[in-house]
C-alpha cells in the first residue's frame, strides 16, 4: 500500500521535471501550447499535457497545485480545483499539502 508521503513525493518529482522543461523552453517567453508530463503520482505514467505559460504560471502560483491528466487525480490526498479538456489543476490537502509545500522548488 502506498503512503500519502510516497504519493506526494512522486508528484513533486514530476513537477521538478517540468519545471527543468519550461527552463529550458523558456517558457515565459513563449505564447503556445508547451508539452509537460502529467504530474499524478503514478511513477509508471507517461502522458504529456498541453499547457500554455499563463495557464503553466497559475498552477505555478502555488506550491500545492500540480497538473494531471483527467482520470489521474487521488482523491485522498487532493482534490480537483480546475480543469478543461486538457489537463486538471488538483491541490494537496492535509500532510500531502505540506511535502508539496516543503519541496516545492521556486522556494527553494
């Protein structure tokens, strides 16, 4: 059985991913659609996500806000925000919260 730490610390490993690709992209600058992988904490998904810079910077705003394919999110330790037919925007809730908080890397 998984843990809620371990699921957190899956999805903020993926996030750290994406935050390596729009620093490479130069994502600020760009104005397009951007590939990024789904954030879930499944280690063997492989989905990628089309997200635009705004959209990639308002999920960005908060530490505890990750992006996931729809069908991806866990209800045990988030919960779903927003969406469209692209992606959902889901928050950590409870202890998840906090890992994703404490490892987020635009604190750091």
């Amino acid at each position: 059985m998984t843990t809620t730490d371990e699921l957190a610390r899956r999805q903020t490993v993926f996030r750290e991913v994406n935050e390596n690709i729009a620093s490479l992209t130069n994502l600020l600058s760009e104005t397009d659609c951007q590939l990024f992988i789904c954030e879930c904490s499944d280690t063997a998904c492989a989905e990628s996500l089309e997200v635009t810079a705004e959209e990639y910077e308002t999920v960005r705003a908060s530490g505890a806000r990750f992006l996931v394919k729809p069908g991806h999110q866990q209800a045990s330790v988030e919960r779903v925000v927003e969406g469209n037919g692209r992606f959902l925007v889901v928050e950590k809730i409870g202890q998840a919260a906090e890992i994703a908080q404490a490892d987020y890397p635009r604190h750091k």
